[in-house]
C-alpha cells in the first residue's frame, strides 16, 4: 500500500495511509470519467501528488481554516486533510464535475471541507468569503502574478498565502508588484526536489500586511490577460 510515499521521510500515520490510499482509488476511478489528472501511474501519484502536497504541511499553521482556489482534483488539500485532522477547507472549482468528484472524496473519507462551485475572482468579491480565511492556496493554477490576484483578496489581514508552483523560474520577481498592490509581502521562498528524482518543486510563503483595495480582483479575465 503506497509502496512509495511510505520510503520518503515523510513521518505519516497508519490512518492516513489509510485514507491516501482510498483517495487513490477514488482519483483513479473518477479519472476514467473527469480529466482529473494526468499521472496515473503509483509513483507518479505517490509522489508527485502525495508527496508534493504533503512536505511542506508544517506551513499550515494548526486550526487554521483554509482556502483552496481552482481545486481540481484536490491537490494539495485532501492530502493534507488526510494528515491534519485541524485543518478546515472551502475549496472553489469552477468545473461543476470536479466539484461532484471533490464531494464525493470528501464524503467518503469524512473530511472537514466545503466545496463551492465558483470562479476564484466571484469568491474574492463575495462578502461571505473576502478576506476571511487564515490561509488561501493553490497549486499549478496559473502564473504567480495572476494567482496573487486570485487568493490575496481571500485572505484574513495577518493571513498566509501558500502557492505551490513548480521548478524555480524567478516567478516571485515577475509578481513582486502584484503581491504588493494587492496587500501582500513575501516572506519565504522555499526550494525542494521530491523523492525518486521526480523533480524540483517551490513554495512561496506570502503574508497579507494590509487589506486588499476594493477594486481586486478585477474579474472578466483581467487576472490572466492584464496581470498586474
């Protein structure tokens, strides 16, 4: 079971073996219906989602209520739910099928989450949700700069932004103007290859300093055509 995950230095209980495991099979069978992923095979998935979602986890600060934009096919949030039974997510899909995929999951595995099928720039201008989560993240949604626009107008005043992109590419550079128009600073840039020579990864560690002007996010596509 998780022959892979199980050989990293990753200190996960038998429980949450458990429910990666059965995660695993939920992704695989949906997959054949959704376009969840692309990586199907045990390493790949072991790894590259497991793994990745997992180890950084102790960025997460404990009891934090948590904001996933453009969740998919739940990455990194149910990984992390499956270790960190603290941890309380809202997770924003704009695909009605993933969403029905992510509750199905997170039904099964009995998870403390909520999904809501929205785009990420409605949920920012919602009164209901701007600015009220501890934590907002994302992985592989889209540029930092464009991302930035998604997720700061989400967060609490003193909150996280934790954005999981891929190789280093001086992505924080092209967004540090974005980050602070937007309220933001970053504090932490953190560099990782996973197991198995399956590649480098980053995490970028942004902290809302003050709250976002009224006017973001811009919506109608400015995010990804216009990026500040």
């Amino acid at each position: 079971m998780l022959k892979y995950l199980k050989e990293t230095n990753l200190n996960l209980t038998q429980e949450c073996l458990e429910k990666l495991e059965e995660f695993k099979n939920l992704l695989l069978f949906w997959n054949k219906k959704f376009n969840l992923t692309t990586i199907t095979d045990d390493l790949g998935i072991e790894i590259k989602h497991f793994e990745d979602s997992l180890i950084k986890e102790s960025y997460f600060f404990k009891n934090a209520n948590v904001c996933e934009i453009g969740s998919g096919g739940g990455f990194p949030s149910i990984p992390l739910m499956c270790l960190r039974k603290d941890l309380k997510f809202t997770l924003f899909e704009s695909v009605g099928k993933k969403c029905t995929f992510l509750n199905e999951v997170i039904n099964n595995l009995k998870l403390n989450a909520e999904v809501i099928n929205a785009r990420a720039e409605d949920a920012g201008k919602n009164p209901i949700y701007r600015e009220s989560f501890d934590i907002v993240t994302a992985r592989a949604v889209a540029r930092l700069n464009t991302l930035s626009e998604y997720c700061i107008p989400l967060i609490k005043k003193e909150g996280l932004f934790i954005a999981y992109k891929g190789e280093k590419n001086g992505e924080e550079k092209e967004a540090f103007n974005a980050i602070k128009t937007l309220g933001g600073t970053l504090i932490k840039s953190d560099f990782y290859n996973l197991s198995y020579d399956m590649g480098e990864r980053s995490v970028f560690i942004i902290k809302k300093v003050i709250s976002t002007p009224e006017k973001y996010p811009r919506g109608k596509g400015k995010e990804r055509s216009k990026p500040l």
